[in-house]
C-alpha cells in the first residue's frame, strides 16, 4: 500500500513543482452540497519526460482512483504504525479522492484532486493538503513543493445570496523571496483557473475579468500562476445572484 501510495504523492509533486496548468473547479447544488476538483494538467512535463515518469509506473497507460477514506479503514492497522507526519497527511486527504491519468504514448499526464462537502465551509484549501503531502516525499520533491506554497488561506462561502472566496494572508507574510526566481520563471507560462457552477443566475462579479457562461450560472477566471504565488489575494472572489 505504501509504494502505491508514495508513488502517486511523488507523481503528484513532480507535477506541482514543474510548468504546468491548475483548474479549481467547485459545483454546488441547489441544496449546498457540491464537490471541488483541483485539476493539474502535466501534459506538458509527460512530452518532455515522459520516459522517466513513465518508469515510476511500468511504463503502461495508468488511469486509477484512489480513495482515501476507503485507504484510512482498510489499512487502518498498518497506517496506525506509520511516523506521525504520514498519519497527519493521510488524515489531511481521508476525504479525498485522486484520479490520475498518465498515458505515454499521447503524452497525457493529469491529477484531479476530488473532494465533495455537504456545506461548502467545510471545503479544505487544497494548495494546503498538497503541502501536507510534501512531507511524505523522499525525493527532494517535497522542499520544492514546500516553496511554492503561497502561505494563504483560502477560505469559501455560500448562503445562496452571495458566494465568497475569501483569501487570507499571515500579518508577516512577505514577497516572494529570491530563491524562488527559478520556479517563478519555470512556472511563468501556467495558468490557475477558476470554474464554478452555481444552483442560482449569477448577478454580479467582483472580479469584472470574470467570463460568465451562457447559462448564466456558471463563470470562468484565469490567472497567471505567479497571481497565486506573489499576490494571493488579487483572487479573492464575491458572486451575488439574481433573486
């Protein structure tokens, strides 16, 4: 269970700390419950490298779900027995489901990240559990993965008036220090992307870059990623809808 599961958070951070696209997709329905899906797309990475990703996995076309909540009780004893830091973050993703797609010869490499919630103020910031993950890594991933956390919150509200996503910053937060140039450069082409789809007609959008769907209930926003990394907050985010 245990290089399964390596080999997915390993794959997972190669695609986190290398160019590549991040889509946080978040459906809620009409009674509030809904599911959030960060989606990474390393497509680009698996025609570069594909060779060497493709041995992590056999070589052979993967297309898996793993479910973690089933994970934690089937392996409930063995997990018990595992370094504090490892049963933290398994804890951290027990409501969580990965797809991962990864197929060699179309150059396909992708991560969903899928969490449903009853209310959507329980909804973890993923960027924060693939942090958690960081912690797992062996290979020099995690440090990586570990720069390229923007140290925000990410907060989300719907009480079907008005939807927020709110971003929070600690008071000592900081610019983007030096070091972090050569991931800036190396990530300066991907994109984080907005999609939300909502029960009610969207009235109005903070942010007017905002592309409403033609069912007027669903919008899109795309930011660069260096926006997420050095100004977390320019993606703060208020819906209201129509009565």
């Amino acid at each position: 269970m245990k290089t399964k599961l390596y080999t997915v958070l390993a794959l997972l951070l190669l695609v986190f700390t290398t160019s590549c696209d991040f889509t946080e997709n978040i459906t809620i329905n009409p009674d509030g419950s809904g599911n959030m899906t960060m989606a990474m797309d390393g497509s680009t990475l698996m025609a570069l490298a594909g060779e060497e990703i493709a041995s992590e996995t056999g070589g052979k076309r993967t297309d898996t779900i793993m479910d973690f909540s089933a994970l934690l009780k089937d392996k409930k004893d063995s997990i018990a027995k595992m370094p504090e830091q490892e049963r933290r973050m398994l804890q951290a993703l027990s409501n969580m489901k990965i797809k991962m797609l990864m197929d060699p010869e179309t150059s396909e490499f992708k991560f969903d990240m899928i969490s449903d919630f009853k209310k959507i103020d329980e909804l973890q910031d993923m960027m924060k559990l693939i942090n958690e993950a960081r912690n797992m890594d062996k290979n020099g991933l995690g440090e990586a993965a570990g720069m390229m956390n923007n140290n925000s919150v990410v907060k989300y509200s719907y009480d079907g008036k008005k939807f927020i996503r709110k971003v929070e910053l600690p008071e000592t937060f900081q610019k983007l220090p030096d070091s972090l140039n050569a991931y800036m450069e190396m990530m300066g082409a991907s994109e984080y992307v907005l999609k939300y789809k909502f029960p009610k007609k969207i009235k109005s959008v903070s942010d007017k870059k905002a592309v409403i769907g033609q069912d007027g209930k669903s919008l899109t926003l795309v930011y660069s990623f260096s926006d997420y990394l050095s100004d977390p907050k320019k993606m703060g985010l208020e819906v209201e809808f129509v009565k």
